[in-house]
C-alpha cells in the first residue's frame, strides 16, 4: 500500500466538500486521504490558489511526519495542481500527480459562465486554450513528479483533445453519460478504480 497522504484539489466552481464522494471511496481502499481549504470556489487567479495549495500541502506534510504526498487535482483542480508542482516547487514534494477529468490545454466552455461570473473570477478566463499559463504548463514538461491525466471519452469540458498532453501518462475511463459525464466522474465507481491503480504503481 502506498503510504504517501493523498490530497485532492477541488475544481472550479465546488467547495473542498465536492471531493468527498472520491475521498470516501479512497479511505475505503486505505488511503490517507485529504482536503484543501482553497480560496471561495476556486474563482480567484491560479497563482493564488496554487499558493494556498502549497500552504496546504506543507502542512499536512508536517503533520503527517512525510517528505511527499501524492496529488489527485479534479477538473479546475488539475491546472492549479500543475502550477504548483511547476511554478511553486511543489514537484520536489509530489511523488504522483492525477489530472482527473481536466481540461489541460483550456476549454471554450468556459465563456458560457462569463456573462455570469467573469467579472468576478479571474480563473475563469485562465482556463480559455488562447491562455499563456495553459500553453506553458502544456509544453514544459515536469520531469521529477510522474504526472497522470485521467478522462472520460464523452467529457464535453475535457475532452479527449484536451485532457491529453504529449508528456502525461494518459487513462481513458468510463464516466456517466452526457451531458453528466464531467461531473459524473467524481461519482464513478469505475473511473475512480483507475485512481486506485495508478496510486498502488510502483
């Protein structure tokens, strides 16, 4: 059994409770499972919450009396996790990381939340493809943390095309059906199987 405490990056949009079904189904299978307080609803910029994650991640480390912890980063989660592994140094304190339904290289979907909340969120627009940050992440890759993408086929947020990066070890999973099938991937059992299996990798 992998000993490394796990911890999981809520996405945009949902509180840290929003990862409690995978954090339950995980504790089940006898991981040490943890949340994030992140900022409200990850709606501010990415280098903030990445920060906070690495507030985060240093003190569970320390009460955990571990040097690295594995990484599970759920949609928005994904982005935000690669930043701090990246940008933050948080690659020397990551032994796997788990993009788990995220849209690495952006989504277009996201504008349909702009009339609502663009005026408010600044990760919003960082999740758009023509974003910078998103074109850096993708084409650096991070050498020193083994760095998963777990997606599902039918994802209208991340698809395929863009949950894939040249440099990740990519998984394809099963999820609920559209339109369902983003949410739905922190409710399948299935897809969180392949969680299971990719932690217990040596």
């Amino acid at each position: 059994m992998n000993n490394n405490p796990v911890i999981l990056i809520n996405g945009f949009l949902a509180p840290k409770q929003a990862n409690l079904p995978l954090k339950c189904y995980l504790s089940l299978k006898g991981f040490n499972v943890h949340l994030l307080n992140l900022p409200f609803l990850n709606l501010a910029d990415i280098e903030k919450i990445a920060q906070k994650i690495s507030e985060g991640v240093d003190k569970i480390l320390i009460q955990q009396n571990k040097e690295k912890c594995d990484i599970i980063g759920v949609s928005l989660g994904g982005i935000t996790g690669l930043y701090y592994l990246k940008y933050l140094e948080g690659y020397k304190k990551t032994d796997k990381f788990i993009a788990y339904g995220t849209p690495l290289k952006g989504t277009w979907k996201a504008l349909l939340l702009s009339p609502f909340i663009g005026i408010i969120s600044k990760s919003l627009w960082q999740t758009l493809p023509s974003n910078p940050i998103l074109n850096e992440l993708a084409n650096d890759p991070i050498k020193e943390t083994k760095v998963y993408s777990i997606y599902a086929k039918n994802d209208p947020i991340a698809t395929p095309g863009s949950a894939k990066l040249d440099w990740t070890h990519n998984i394809e999973v099963k999820s609920f059906p559209f339109p369902i099938s983003h949410q739905g991937l922190i409710f399948s059992k299935k897809a969180m199987h392949s969680i299971v299996d990719v932690l217990l990798e040596q």
